[in-house]
C-alpha cells in the first residue's frame, strides 16, 4: 500500500481532530501529485468506487475520455445513491430528471439536461460530442436521441426514493434541504491519463424536489465542468444556481491559467462566489481541480464536503476538502 508522505500526515492529523466542522480558511493547503500520472480525483464518497472504475483504464494506458466515463457510470448505476442516476431524488412533481456533462482533451464537448428514463445520461452526453454537431440537447429531444442511439429505457424511481418523495409531499412544511450531506452530492470526476491528456465528467439528478423544469449547473459547460488540456480541468458540487451565476468551474480553470495552484484556485473561486451570492451562508459549493501537472486541490463554503483521489503514490483515498465556514 503506497501512501503519498504528505497527503498521509494531513489527513491523518486531520483524523486525529476527528471534528468534521474542521476548518482551513483559505489555508494554502496544496494536494500535489506533481509530475506523477495517471491522477483521478472526484467528489465525494460515491468518488472512491467511481475512482476505482477510472483507475483500470488509466492505470493501463487508457484515455482519460474513457476513464471518465467509465468511473461516473458506476454512480448512476447504484441504486442506493440518491443524487445520481437511478434512485436519484425526483422533483417536486415525483419525477426523475438526470443531467450530465463530458469535456476531452480536445475541448470537444457534450451535455444532456432534464433527460427522463436513461440510466447514464454521461454516455448520452458522450453520444452527444460524438455523434452530433451538437453540445447539448435536452429534455424530450435528449430522450428521442438516447433511445435513437440504443440507450434502453428504465425506470429511475427506486421505492426508497418514492417513498421519500412521498413522504416529502406529505409535509406540512416541505423543507427544501438547505446545505451539503442531505442534498448536494453530484458526482464530478476528472483524470489526467498517462498520455499527460485531461479530460472530465458531471453527472446528477440535481437537487431534491427540485422545481420541474429546473436544471442545475451540472450539464452546463464552464459551469459544472470545465477542461482545457493546456491548463487543467475543475468539477463543482453543491447549489448550481451558485455554480452557475459564478460560471465556476471555467472560473477555476482560469485562475489556473494565471499560475494560481488547483488548490488556491478553488478558494478563489468559493470566494467569487461568496461574493456574488447574498445568500451564501445558507447554501453549499465545493470545486476540485486538477491541472496538467498531475497537482490537485478542492475547496468549499461550508465543511463537510469531502473528494477521492488516486494515483501511483496515493491509494484511492478520501481528502477532507477545506472550506471557508465551519458547521
Ligand atoms: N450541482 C447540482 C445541482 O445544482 C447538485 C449537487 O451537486 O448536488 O443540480
């Protein structure tokens, strides 16, 4: 078992604190795995299965596209995930609605939004840049095209889901879930592969009892993924709204291009959109990065927001993102 020195004494200091409102205000706490590829890096738990998936293209001269697409399907297809894919949370009207996101080294790139019925939205995205002169198709068009290009057609709904759903409506209040672990939890997975190429996949069902019709920043380019091969690539999670108001992940990109670390450009961008959200207190954004050096970094607004990595000195391990707020 390999363990990269560094990534091992923080997160094992952080594991001794055992606190998960742990807080690094805009540390300059950099993850490096400069000059090491292949690297994979996504968000949250559901990460490290999504990684693993990832790691035996990249690990055996894969491209990146593949490994990319490859990891995020194994979150749509596990049922018990209920922000990705099947048994994703529906929208307020009981209904599921998937939107996903797929970005090459070439910048090629394609997207399909409030797509009903389709069990990985990320190959239709895929279809999508490969198939059409398109970047994004949407609701009953996106579906037509799945259908049209072979994607069977399921029912994403799990009772457990349902029964949520259900009980949701039943309520007198019904609370629309405010920050992080209840809500946020798209899954966002970039890879460097051994060819030094980038590429980057989103994938969600977005937030829970969602209005119907709303489309989150996951399927949109620049906001919920961004890939320029030159430079480096960044996934979001959290209030897409947020996301997309501060174009995030283009955002962290470029912060990159202006020599910014990964790990210092997704501060900078949790700040931007601090800044450009009145309501930032209340809702939850993180953003990972990774550049073309193979360094990586993540941050967010509140703690608890957590990402996987893997590469040859570094076991699929879990990182405890910064963040700007403590619980
Ligand atoms: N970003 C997603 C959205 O707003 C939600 C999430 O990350 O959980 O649709």
């Amino acid at each position: 078992m390999h363990k990269n020195r560094r990534s091992f004494i923080k997160t094992s200091a952080l594991g001794a604190v055992g606190i998960p409102g742990i807080v690094s205000c805009f540390a300059n706490q950099t993850e490096t795995a400069e000059g090491i590829k292949p690297v994979v890096i996504s968000t949250w738990n559901h990460g490290i299965a999504a990684n693993e998936a990832a790691w035996k293209i990249l690990s055996t001269n894969g491209k990146a596209i593949d490994a990319v697409e490859a990891g995020v399907r194994i979150t749509e297809s596990d049922p018990t995930g209920q922000s990705v894919g099947i048994g994703g949370l529906p929208d307020m009207t009981g209904e599921v609605t998937l939107d996903a996101c797929i970005m090459n080294e070439a910048g090629d790139c394609g997207s399909v939004a409030y797509l009903k019925g389709i069990e990985h939205p990320i190959s239709v995205a895929r279809a999508v840049m490969e198939k059409t002169k398109h970047v994004m198709l949407v609701g009953d068009g996106a579906k037509d095209f799945a259908l049209a290009q072979g994607f069977p057609e399921v029912n994403l709904l799990t009772e457990k889901s349902k029964k949520d759903w259900e009980a949701w409506k039943a309520s007198e209040q019904k609370v629309l879930p405010k920050i992080n672990v209840e809500n946020h939890d798209t899954i966002g997975l970039l890879a460097l592969d051994k060819h030094g190429d980038l590429s980057g996949a989103c994938t969600t069902s977005g937030a829970a009892w969602k209005m119907k019709g709303r489309v989150g920043d996951s399927p949109i380019i620049g906001a919920g993924l961004y890939v320029d091969n030159e430079v480096g690539a960044s996934t979001a999670t959290g209030w897409g709204e947020a996301v997309i108001r501060a174009v995030g992940c283009f955002l962290v990109v470029e912060f990159m291009r202006q020599g910014h670390s990964p790990q210092k450009a997704c501060e900078l961008a949790v700040q931007r959109v601090i800044d450009k959200n009145p309501d930032w207190r209340d809702i939850q954004v993180g953003f990972i990065a990774l550049n073309k050096a193979g360094e990586y970094g993540g941050y967010c607004i509140h703690a608890g927001f957590d990402y996987a990595v893997q590469h040859p000195k570094l076991d699929n391990q879990m990182i405890k993102s910064g963040s700007r707020m403590s619980l």
